[in-house]
C-alpha cells in the first residue's frame, strides 16, 4: 500500500492545495508572505450570432469510440469539453482549424435549440511551456500570458464563439488535487521515488479509444510508442506498467512547483483534463473534442481517469477528432517547426474570413495541407458571396438555409455546406431569377459557418 507524505509541504492547506498568486518576478511566495489569491483565466469576446428562422435537425458526430455517427447531444443542455493550447505557440493553422471544428458544432447546436455549456482548458504550466521559456531565457509565466493573450485575439478575428468556462491548469490545482485523491481511494494510484503514477490496470475498459484487440485498433507495443512520443515515459524503470500515466510530478530543481498532499510538485496532463471536464460539466457529458493526435494516449488517459474514480459511465458519451493539418509536406508541428500563425496572415492583411474559409474548406475529420492555393482559393470565393449577398434579392434562400443545416447536422460537413452557397452564389452572378435571398443567405453563412459577410 503506498501511503502519501506524512508531513504537510509548503504551501499545503487544510483543503489540500495551497495555492498562491505569482506576481511579476517576484518568484514563489511563502503563504505567510503573500495571501491566497485565486487567478481565474478571462475568455474572450463572444460574436453576435443571427437567430435563423424555425430550428436545424439534431446533429450527428463520429464517435472515435465506436466509428458510427452519433447524435452529439441527447438533452436540451449540450455539453462539450475541447482540450486547448499549451500555450508556447499559439494559434498555428492546425489550432485554428481544430477549434473551428468545434465551434461548428456549437452552431449547429444553437440553430437546434439547445443550450451550451463549452469547456476549454490551458495548460499553462507543462513541460513544452517550461522547455521553451528556458530556451529563450524568458520567464514562463510570461510566455504563458503572452500567448495565451495572442490566443485570444486569434479566436475573436476568427470569431469562434468563446466558452463559457476558459480553465487553467494553475487556477484548477485544488480540482485536481480533490481528483486525485478520488483515484487514491480507489487504490488507483502508486508513488514512484517523487512523482505519483496512475495505474491503467485499474480501469478494466482501459484501451477504449485506442481499440486494442481490434483489427484497426492500435497493439500494445503501437501503444507504448505513442507514449513515448507523446509525452509519456513508457521507458521509466520502475513502472508497474508501461503505460501507467504520471499524476503529479514531484517538484525538481528549477520548476515550478505547489504544496499538495502528494508532495510539492505540479499535475500531469491527462489527469488535468480529467479533473477540468468533471469538475464543469459533471461525471457525464455529451462530447469530449480534440485533435487526432490526441487519441491515444491523451483522451485514452483522461476517460481512464474518470471511469476509475466517478464510475464506469464517466466522461464522455461521445468522443471526436479533427484531423491534422500539413504545411510544405509534414504534419504542422512545434516541434518541426512548419507553422503558419493566423496572427502573421492578419498582420499580413489576409482577412480572417478568408482564413476561416480556408479551413472550412476541408471536412473537419480530414487530413489536409495549407498552402498558398487554399488560402487564394478561400479568398475568391469570400469575394463571390459577398459580391452575391449585396446584389441577390431580400426574400427568399429558405432552399439555401435548408441545404447548409442539413450538411452541418451530417457530422459538420462544411465543404458541402460552402458546396450549397456557391452555388446559389454562381446563380446570383449569373443574373437567374431563382435566388433571392440576400439577406438570409447572409445569416445562414454567419450563424452556421461563422463568417461575416
């Protein structure tokens, strides 16, 4: 049985975490010289979304767990949890392309009439974040806001609606710690020198999302270099299990660090997601979302999180990826170094429109590249709606509304959505007396595509 440290750290309370502000380069502050000040991370400005008239058809997703389209929400509340930035980097095209994607649901969920709760976490202390601060000689915190603040900016030109609730890794250290101690008394939990692991076998659906034992699901060793790369460390001696996820890092030299009864030390990731999603949205919710990427071993992890220590039917109902994005022949990574910033193409006078129109080219499950000709493309085609809804006739584009809602409720298909605008557009400049619709048209592109016309 393994037992937790027996004297308090520092910073620890009586609740678990003690948690105090960081201020300037103050450095970390003793409790007794700073008080508890919780710093909740701000969202970001919502647009004004068109009402459209009647209501669109239930949406349906692909559910990563089962390969078969879904209906994304059950209950009049829609609830949804997307996995956010690290934030070191931020916003790349393949970012940009991914919160779209979701975004695109929560339209489509608005236009069916539910309510939305959206939740995002930043995990803005991890070790890519750590890494990079170092490298530049900056202060993490620094970075952190830095990005996080260009974030932000990105989203509203972009205009993804915000969440309601935009959680920080730092602001949800006492939710994780309360998690965690869930998964202690379950057992599920063994320390290894300084560091405390999550142990897989005590989840008996563990291989969910990965689809182990299936014919297109990923084997044991296929799981264990994923780890690897993905941030794991399936080689640490010690182990119970190779794949057994790290729960809280033991503080070292030169890293942050916060009082908790595990030890001084900070979260590992999956757990913080873990925590996040059940903390906002409940044991159980509609969709967890993220990219492909994070597959396995990220949301294999979390929901293996949440199944051991809230229940068998805990997390998500369903779960959904986007694909990744490619630039000049490789997947669109930090670690490449082949990204392409929304910020630098609005500094550059691209509209975010055209941006957004780019993306929404291609369905969101897709595999695809950014190059110079999707970006020409999108901006032809912003030009021909904007050219059409100025000159096309008030009345009228109920076929159109009809058209889009239906592809978006088809598991957010917006290519064929663009498909059914171009061509009431094409009618448009060719001078046919079949569309009107201006006006409507107008609407339906911003309300379930996001662009403004």
């Amino acid at each position: 049985m393994w037992h937790r440290p027996e004297s308090s750290p520092v910073g620890a309370t009586p609740t678990g975490i003690g948690l105090w502000s960081l201020v300037s380069n103050a450095g970390w502050a003793e409790p007794s010289e700073m008080p508890v000040i919780l710093l909740f991370m701000k969202t970001w400005r919502r647009a004004e979304v068109p009402v459209l008239p009647g209501r669109g058809p239930q949406t349906r997703v692909r559910n990563t767990a089962t390969g078969e389209l879904a209906v994304a929400a059950r209950d009049e509340s829609a609830t949804i949890y997307a996995c956010g930035i690290t934030p070191y980097d931020a916003t790349h095209i393949g970012h940009a392309a991914t919160f779209i994607a979701w975004d695109l649901l929560v339209r489509a969920w608005l236009d069916s009439g539910h309510s939305v709760v959206y939740v995002q976490n930043v995990t803005d202390v991890d070790d890519p974040l750590l890494e990079r601060a170092d490298r530049d000689g900056e202060d993490w915190r620094e970075l952190a806001d830095r990005e996080i603040e260009l974030y932000r900016q990105d989203m509203t030109s972009l205009r993804v609606l915000p969440p309601a609730h935009l959680v920080g890794a730092v602001e949800a250290l006492p939710i994780i710690e309360r998690f965690n101690e869930r998964l202690e008394s379950r057992g599920a939990l063994y320390g290894l020198d300084e560091d405390v692991y999550f142990t897989k076998n005590a989840d008996p659906s563990f291989g969910l999302l990965a689809g182990a034992g299936t014919p297109s699901g990923l084997s044991p060793a296929a799981m264990v270099e994923l780890s690897a790369e993905r941030g794991g460390d399936p080689a640490r001696p010690g182990k119970k299990d190779a794949l057994d996820p790290l729960v809280w890092r033991g503080e070292r030299p030169g890293e942050p660090a916060w009082g908790s009864g595990f030890g001084a030390g900070r979260p590992g990731w999956h757990v913080e997601c873990a925590a996040i999603a059940s903390e906002y949205l409940g044991t159980e919710f509609d969709v967890q979302a993220g990219g492909s990427d994070l597959i396995f071993p990220h949301h294999e992890m979390s929901g293996s999180h949440a199944r051991v220590a809230l229940g068998p039917d805990a997390f998500a109902r369903v779960y959904a990826h986007a694909g990744l994005v490619s630039y000049q022949g490789a997947k669109m990574s930090k670690s490449l170094g082949n990204l392409v910033f929304v910020s630098k193409l609005r500094e550059a006078g691209v509209d975010p429109m055209a941006i957004r129109l780019a993306i929404l080219a291609h369905h969101y499950r897709s595999e695809w590249e950014w190059t110079d000709m999707v970006l020409q493309t999108a901006n032809q085609r912003l030009a021909r709606w904007r050219a059409a809804v100025q000159v096309a006739g008030a009345d009228g584009g109920e076929a159109v509304l009809a058209e889009v809602r239906d592809r978006m409720a088809d598991d957010l298909d917006a290519p064929g959505a663009l498909a059914a605008i171009d061509r009431w557009a094409d009618q448009v400049r060719r001078g046919e007396s079949v569309p009107g619709g201006g006006d409507l048209v107008r609407a339906v592109a911003d309300a379930l595509l996001g662009v403004s016309l």
